[in-house]
C-alpha cells in the first residue's frame, strides 16, 4: 500500500505515469486493455489522481520555499539588494501550455 494515498502501490503509479503524460483514465484503461489487464474504475482513477496532486503540491511547495530560501542566502552572501531588498534574478520562458488536463 502507499503511504501517501493508501491504494495499492502499482494503481498510485499508473495514476501517476498517466498523469506525467498528459492523459487521464480513459488513456489507462486503453493501455491496460491492450495488455489483457484489469484497470481502474474512473471514480479511483479521479480519487488517486487528487491524492497524488495534492501531494505534488506540498512537496513543491517545501521544495520552493527552501530554493528561495537559498537564493536569498546567496544574495546576501553576494551583497546583492534592491531597495534593501535581498535582489535574485528570475528567469521565465514565457511559454503557453498547449496541453491540459482538466483545465480550460
């Protein structure tokens, strides 16, 4: 079982995979047909699929409050400010996903 979602490990990693490459369940139970497999109903499917996000998302958080916090650090150590503001630089692509899932 995952810790994380209490499903079964091979159900929360099929929900994730299906995730990182853009498809939902509909693609799952496509993929699992093909190989002779049971798959998940659309209701789990939707469940782990917002365990798993919610996650991600405390995980990014952690992850981006520690990376700030480290730029910070530098900037200072640097003697980089603006306005007495420790000064990072920030660096956007500027992209448009043309992908979704679940957004419009």
């Amino acid at each position: 079982m995952d810790t994380i979602t209490g499903h079964y490990d091979i159900n929360v990693l099929a929900v994730w995979g299906s995730i990182v490459t853009g498809n939902g369940a509909s693609h799952l139970k496509e993929v699992m047909a093909t190989m002779d497999a049971p798959s998940l109903s659309q209701p789990a499917f939707t469940r782990i699929e917002a365990q798993v996000g919610a996650s991600w998302e405390c995980i990014s958080q952690d992850e981006l409050l520690a990376a700030g916090a480290e730029e910070r650090r530098l900037a200072i150590e640097d003697n980089c400010f603006h306005q007495g503001v420790p000064a990072i630089t920030v660096v956007a692509d500027g992209g448009w996903s043309k992908r979704t899932h679940k957004h419009s």
